[in-house]
C-alpha cells in the first residue's frame, strides 16, 4: 500500500512491453495513424482494455463524426482533461471545425448552428451534473431534432470520454499532441 507521500508513477508503455494482442493494435495504429497515441498506449497496460476502449469508441451510432467530436470536446473541457482536448481539437479539425468554432463548441456557446449548441448545452449539463439536465436544456435538444435513439449514443460517447478524461486525470503521461488555448 503506497502511503500519501509516495507517487504511483505512469510511463507510457512500449510495444515490446504489451501483450501480443496489444502488440497487434499497435502495430494497426502505427500504420493507419503514423503514432500511438499515448493514451490509447497506456490502455494497453492491462491485457483487455484497449480493445474494450476501442470497440466502444468505435461502435455504431446515430450520430455524425462532428456530433461525436462536440461530445469529446465539451466533456473533456468540463473534465479538464489536459490530453483529450488537445486530441479533439486535433480531430475536430479534420472534420472541418474552425480554430473559433472549437472553442465556442467547449464552452457550449455555439454561435454557429443551433442543433450543435443545443447538443453541446445539453452535453455540458450531463457532464457537470452527473447525468441530469433541465427540462428546458432537454427540450431544446429534441425540438433541434434529436431523438430518443440518439439520447442513448449521447450518454454513450460522454461514458467513453469520462473513461479517457479520468485516466488521464489521474496518470498524468505526456500529451503527445499540440498544444491549445486554455479557457
């Protein structure tokens, strides 16, 4: 048992320190990506759970790749999570957000579309009250269209980004991708 004064450290394992199975994602990573990146390295510390992440971040949904990105950035932006929203930025990017639209879609003021402030309003209301929201919040996300159906992949994807976001939160491996402003 560690006491309080002593640190359980985290380093970002190698390929050659995961298992063969891990191994193999790494390797799929490294060819598809160019990195592994070192959250998704430091999953691989335990011998299921980076195919477990995976297959849940990569499971079918309801929802579009912009969709899913407002989830990652304002859940990992009410987290504070000093790895994930430089990598959702990084994403987001590639889907055609702006440099201005990402930090309107972390704070959950979205000047840009009214569907995606009422799902980032609605995301940041769940992620800060721990599943609850008002009924005006709740209100404004299904009259913006979005369904019952969709409701359940929201709470899907904030799951997975409070798994990322926490064992960040509480590893503290390096960020391996470029910084972004703080707000």
């Amino acid at each position: 048992m560690t006491t309080a004064t002593e640190k359980v450290t985290f380093e970002v394992p190698t390929r050659e320190q995961v298992s063969p199975n891990n191994q193999a994602i790494f390797d799929h990573m490294q060819s598809a990506f160019g990195m592994v990146p070192n959250l998704y390295a430091t999953f691989a510390l335990n011998e299921t759970a980076l195919a477990d992440y995976l297959a849940l971040q990569n499971r079918k949904n309801t929802l579009s790749a912009k969709e899913r990105e407002i989830i990652n950035l304002v859940v990992s932006q009410v987290n504070d999570c000093k790895y994930c929203v430089p990598a959702h930025t990084a994403v987001s990017k590639m889907h055609g957000f702006t440099d201005e639209q990402i930090l309107e879609i972390r704070t959950a003021q979205v000047t840009f579309d009214a569907r995606f402030d009422a799902l980032a309003k609605f995301v940041k209301e769940i992620a800060i009250n721990r599943g609850r929201t008002s009924e005006n919040t709740a209100e404004t996300l299904f009259k913006s269209g979005y369904t019952k159906a969709n409701v359940i992949d929201i709470m899907m994807i904030i799951g997975d980004k409070i798994i990322s976001n926490y064992l960040h939160n509480f590893t503290q491996i390096p960020v391996d991708w470029p910084s972004v402003p703080q707000i």
